[in-house]
C-alpha cells in the first residue's frame, strides 16, 4: 500500500464476516457489553450467542456501547504506524451511537484520519466499508471515496423486524404499553434507519415464519430499484434452519449475485433480542 492510497477501517458493528474482512484487510475496533458482573469487548469476548443466552436464559441485563476516546486514539495510533496516507474510518449511524462523536474527537488530535457517520449500522454499514476499501484497493482518491460514501447513505436500505419487543423494551426504547400490546396481539416492529435515525416502519403479524415472509414482501418489494450485486441477511439468535428458510426466501424474489448471510455482533443483539434479523442492501 502506497502513501497516498487511503486506508479504510471501521467498528465491529458493522456485521461484516471474517472472510469479507480479510480479504479487503479491513481493521476493526471494538464495541463493549456492559453486564450486571463485567465488561467485554463485542465479538472478540463476547459472541451474538453469548449475550442472548445470558439476557434470555439467566434473565439479566446488558447494555452496549462504543468504546472511549482513549481507545479510539490508541487505535488510530497503531493504524498511523503501519500508514502514512489517508485513513477513513466508517462508524455506526450518529444519533444511533456515540461512536461517531467518540471517534472523531480521538481523529481531531491527528491529522489525516476522516471519520464517517454511515448513517447505518450492521450491513448497511457493512455494504458502505466494503464500497470504500474496494476503491481504495483500486487507488481511488481520497475525495471520491468519501463523496461516493455521502451519496450511498442515501441509497441504502437497512431494516430489521423484531421477534419480541423484550429488548426494546428493557433498553428504552419502547414503552410498556407498546410492549404490551404488540405482545397480546403478536405484532412484530419493524425498525428502518434514517437520516441516521432509527425509526418504527410499520409491523407484521403472525407466526414466525408468516412474519418474516411480510417483511420480505414489504422490504424487496420495489425490485426494479434495487441494485442486486449483494445482499445482507443478518439474525440474531436464529437457528441455521431458520437462517436457510430466509435465505432461500430472499433468493427467491431476486437473482442476487450474492446473498451474505452472518450473526449480528453482540451489540446489535443487545438491542433487538433473539430471533431478529434484517435483510440490508443497496438501491439505485
């Protein structure tokens, strides 16, 4: 890698596979679980499955958050000694997290470091750093990644439907009476990111496999304006049986050139609960 060649790194939230992330060498920080006993770093000490059985089966609570200032710093530090020339680094949508305001104030004391509020998370986010470390293997400019970065976050698509509103609810960021209801009627939130915002987009009902079959119809709908180079499935606590039925679901009403299928990170889980997923791609 050449001096001028922007280097592109992002946060583990951004749901990406082992494979994807080696093969375009893509350096990752971490996020935290915060539990009632300790503290682990997301993915490295603590797995998707990890967290769903201690908040479901021990019934305890957990939280997640980005990483402090400090830890930021040492990071791009470490990324600085290996490349001198431009770093981008991709972050979970802003008023999602705190890690874009968190990153950039560890960026604002180094020069050449661009932190970028995706606008998403998971494999909207995931779809995003894959774009910018392609065109930085190809020796695109600094200016061109970050201008093509700006207009995609308007063109992605992430969403995730809910399977219980447990988490939601624990976590604040429902109700109690929305809890309640959507629990007696079997009603299940769709959550969809916007202007960097995590926002309710409706609900399906029913069993689990007549839910899911809605939010697919509901999500893939429009098909002529979808670009389908590459799809993200992305589930939280769902079995592999569960995790083919919607994969197959998602082929079925598209001829995607790739279907990436992957656990959330543990933070995502944290949030939406055991049996969530979301299907995240890239619309013209």
């Amino acid at each position: 890698m050449t001096e001028d060649m922007v280097l592109v790194s992002t946060d583990c939230v951004c749901d990406l596979t082992r494979e994807l992330k080696e093969r375009y060498q893509i350096p990752v920080m971490h996020y935290y679980i915060r539990t009632e006993e300790a503290r682990f770093q997301d993915t490295r000490e603590m797995t998707s499955d990890d967290l769903i059985e201690y908040i479901e089966t021990d019934g305890k609570k957990a939280y997640s958050g980005c990483a402090p200032a400090e830890e930021y710093r040492e990071f791009f530090e470490k990324l600085r000694q290996r490349h001198k020339g431009p770093i981008i680094h991709i972050c979970m949508a802003q008023y999602v997290s705190e890690a874009f305001q968190t990153a950039g104030e560890a960026a604002g004391e180094m020069d050449g470091i661009y932190v970028v509020d995706s606008g998403h998370l998971s494999g909207g986010m995931g779809i995003m750093v894959l774009t910018a470390a392609d065109m930085a293997g190809r020796g695109a400019p600094l200016r061109l990644i970050l201008k093509e970065l700006e207009r995609m976050k308007e063109k992605i698509s992430t969403s995730f439907i809910v399977d219980s509103t447990d988490c939601l609810y624990r976590n604040g960021k429902i109700s109690r009476n929305v809890a309640l209801l959507c629990n007696i009627f079997s009603l299940h939130p769709v959550l969809r990111l916007s202007g960097s915002h995590m926002k309710p987009a409706g609900v399906c009902a029913g069993s689990r496999r007549r839910f899911a079959r809605a939010y697919l119809r509901r999500v893939l709908k429009r098909k002529n304006e979808i670009v389908p180079d590459v799809v993200f499935l992305i589930t939280a606590g769902c079995s592999y049986e569960f995790q083919q039925f919607l994969k197959t679901e998602i082929e079925r009403r598209i001829p995607w050139k790739r279907v990436v299928v992957n656990a959330a990170s543990a933070t995502i889980s944290c949030n939406c609960g055991s049996g969530a997923f979301g299907v995240l791609f890239l619309q013209k």
